[in-house]
C-alpha cells in the first residue's frame, strides 16, 4: 500500500508559551503571595475562571443568553457536598480530590434534562426559559431542607477522606493544598474547554450561533446542538460547583440563586464573550471587586456595577477586545504616538477615580456608618464627614479630575482614530502582505 506524502505541521510556539505561562503561574503565585487571604482570593479566582468559561460555553460561543447557569453549578455543589458526607460516613469509596467530578456529572445530568426543554428556543424565549428555571431551583432549595438544608444549606469536611494516595500529610486541610487541588482541576477545564471550542461540535454551535437558518439548511438539528453545549457546559459548571464545595465546605442556597448567575453573566460580559481568554480575565475582574474590594468598603457593588456600564459602554467587546486592539496597533508598529495619549488618559482617569471614590466613601459612611463617628480614613488619610472641607475637596476633585480627563480622552481618541486609519490605509494598500 502506497503511502500518502509526508506533510510537516510546525508547532504552535506561541499556544505552547501561553499555556506553560500560565502553568507557571498557578505553580508559583500562591509561593509568592503567602498569606491565607491572598490564597483564598486565588483560589476563588480559579474557581470562577472555570465557571465563567462554562457560561461563555453557552453565549460565547453558541449564542445563548442564559439567566440561570448557576442551577448547573449549585446542584453539582450539592451533589458533592453529600458525597463528601458519604465519604465521611464510610457508605461511598471516593477520594476527595475527584469530587469535582461528581459536580460535574450532576451539572450535565440536570443538563440534559433542563437543555432538552430551555434549548428548543433560542434567542428572548431561551433567556426567559432559563430565567424561570432558575427561580424554581432556588426556590426548590428552600422547600425541600432535607436535601437543601435549608437557609443554613450543607456542610462537610474535606478532610474526612484522609491523605491523598496515602501520602502524609496530604489531606487538603491547609490552604495551599486546596489551592492546588482547585488550580490543577482549573487547568484542566481550561485545556478542555478550548479543545472543545476545535471540535466539530464546537465550531458547529459557532454556525448555529451566527446563522441558525443556514445551518438548518445543511442539514444540522440546531436545537441538538444547543442542547449538547448546554450538557457539556454543565458538566463544567458542576465541576466550578464541586470545587466551590470543596473549598467552603459548605453549600446553601446562594449557589443556585439569580445573584450568582448575574455573577457569571457580569464577569463574561467583562472579560469578552468574543474570545476564549475573555471570561478568565472577566473571573479574575469580578472576583476582585467581589471578594478583594469588598473586603475594605461596603459600596463594592456599586463600583462593580459602574465599571460594568462603562465596559458596556466604552468596550463592547470586553477587556479581551481592549488587549487585541492595542496589539495590532503594536504590530504595526504605531503603539509609540499612543504612549502620550495614554499617559494622560490614565492620569486623568486616576485623578477622577479617586474623587469619586472619595464622594462615595464619605457619603457611605454619613448615611450607614456615622454612629461609629463623623471621621472615616479613605486611601490612608482622614476624612470628616462633618466638616464642608471634606465635601468641598472630593468635589473639587471630581470637577478637576473630569475637566482633564474629557480633555485628555478627545486628545487620545484623535490620535487613535488616525492610527486606525493609517493601519487601514495600509491594509487596503498591501493585501497580499
């Protein structure tokens, strides 16, 4: 038998740099940054890269608005959690480090029940359908406490199946072992999750997501397609679920409620639902806001809700899209003449967040916090709360910090809009190259 010609197929260097940097990364942050918050931070973190990766499974890349992904991700959380009871008990032989993947198969079992009726819409019914679900779930959750536990939900210990392979002193009780446990399954579901997005399947929702008619005409079943990504989505999310018990030790309603599937939504929507890499830097964002940020102020939510709106607003495409454009303006060598541009934007930005910060905190702490007295300290330095002088400098700053900022955004978007047109210009004049 003849054989066919030898074709060389070089190797993607710059795919296997990003994932061996991002090996590195996971090996060595929690080695950099010692302390219990910080790893609990980061182990948070990767939790919610897996979780939003998930979501984006289904609007990224399939083009279904979901309101309620959090039913996949809480049940796979409770399922785990009660498997790691049975652990406890002796009635289930399971080692501790897999439960995950119980969460996982939990998230697609309910997947492929609650896919087979949400995926026969698509488009407002789909999201509508989705948004139902997820209020029946939660309120399910309350309703039935025997499995739920009700407003207190279920805990366990993580450390009930003992040493992991035998190896003492290895049973993820300190934190840093969990935060290794968390960051190898996190990897893991990343690797998954792109290779998916080169499956046939996977490029087979992107058709169904931009041209479901056309797709229909070759002879695809685009409700079979939906319905498969929303299973496989689930099995991810059930896997972030599975994760997020094993770290808290704990499960309770919060997990299926809408609260955390406008989590996952806001974090997508904030990284770019456009590109793989989006929601990780969306996880990594809101995570931040949600546990970092709410660590030192109240109105955490607040901040997180504007910088959303100016994400929506100014860059559509998310903090992904941000990152790709200014590389191409790199590539082509013109990222020299935003430098200045820059420079001021970011300055005036600075000036501006931090009179509005400024404003924020002092009127938090007038009206929620003023019977612990008139004084609040805000980046370092005192404030009181009941003197004009405070108010008339955060307003000073403000108005200062917006006039310069206005005049600083028309300079760069001057600039950069003739940098697109002379990249343009030269595309249009170079096609080949």
């Amino acid at each position: 038998m003849a054989l066919g010609p030898l074709r060389y197929r070089p190797i993607n260097l710059g795919r296997w740099v990003i994932w061996g940097f991002t090996t590195f990364l996971f090996v060595v942050l929690p080695l950099v940054f010692e302390q219990g918050f910080a790893r609990t931070l980061m182990s948070q973190m990767a939790i919610m890269i897996v979780f939003a990766l998930s979501y984006n499974m289904l609007l990224g890349q399939s083009g279904m608005l979901s309101f309620g992904h959090a039913v996949y991700s809480g049940l796979g959380a409770y399922f785990a959690i009660h498997a790691l009871n049975m652990i406890a008990k002796g009635e289930l032989l399971w080692p501790v480090s897999l439960l995950p993947l119980i969460g996982g198969l939990a998230g697609a079992f309910f997947g492929v029940i609650f896919g087979y009726v949400t995926t026969k819409k698509a488009g407002t019914p789909f999201a509508m359908i989705t948004l139902g679900i997820g209020e029946m779930v939660f309120a399910a959750s309350l309703m039935f406490p025997g499995f739920f536990g009700g407003e207190a939900g279920i805990s366990g210990n993580r450390t009930a199946g003992g040493n992991f392979l035998g190896i003492p002193g290895l049973s993820f009780g300190p934190d840093l072992q969990v935060y290794y446990l968390i960051a190898a399954w996190c990897f893991a579901c990343m690797v998954a999750m792109f290779a998916l997005t080169h499956t046939p399947l996977g490029r087979m929702a992107n058709a169904v997501r931009d041209n479901p008619e056309r797709a229909e005409f070759i002879g695809y079943n685009t409700q079979r397609v939906r319905w498969f990504m929303l299973i496989l989505s689930g099995f991810f999310a059930g896997i972030a679920g599975g994760l997020s018990a094993i770290n808290f030790e704990i499960v309770t309603a919060e997990n299926v409620s809408a609260i955390r599937s406008g989590g996952v939504l806001l974090a997508a929507f904030i990284g770019g639902v456009a590109f793989f890499f989006g929601p990780i830097l969306g996880a990594i964002v809101f995570s931040f806001f949600a546990i970092a940020l709410s660590e030192y102020t109240k109105a955490w939510q607040l901040y997180l809700g504007v910088f959303f709106v100016l994400i929506v607003m100014y860059a559509p495409g998310g903090l992904s899209s941000l990152i790709l454009m200014n590389l191409r303006v790199m590539r082509f060598r013109k990222f020299k003449r935003l430098l200045d541009p820059y420079f001021g934007v970011i300055v005036a930005a600075l000036a501006l967040a931090f009179g509005v910060v400024l404003m924020i905190e002092l009127t938090y702490h007038l009206t929620l916090d003023i019977a612990l007295g008139p004084v609040v300290t805000i980046f370092g330095f005192p404030y009181d709360t009941g003197r004009p002088e405070a108010w008339v400098f955060a307003a000073a700053v403000v108005a200062g910090g917006a006039i310069a900022f206005e005049y600083m955004r028309r300079r760069f978007k001057a600039e950069w809009d003739q940098v697109q047109i002379e990249i343009e210009d030269w595309i249009r004049d170079n096609p080949e190259d």
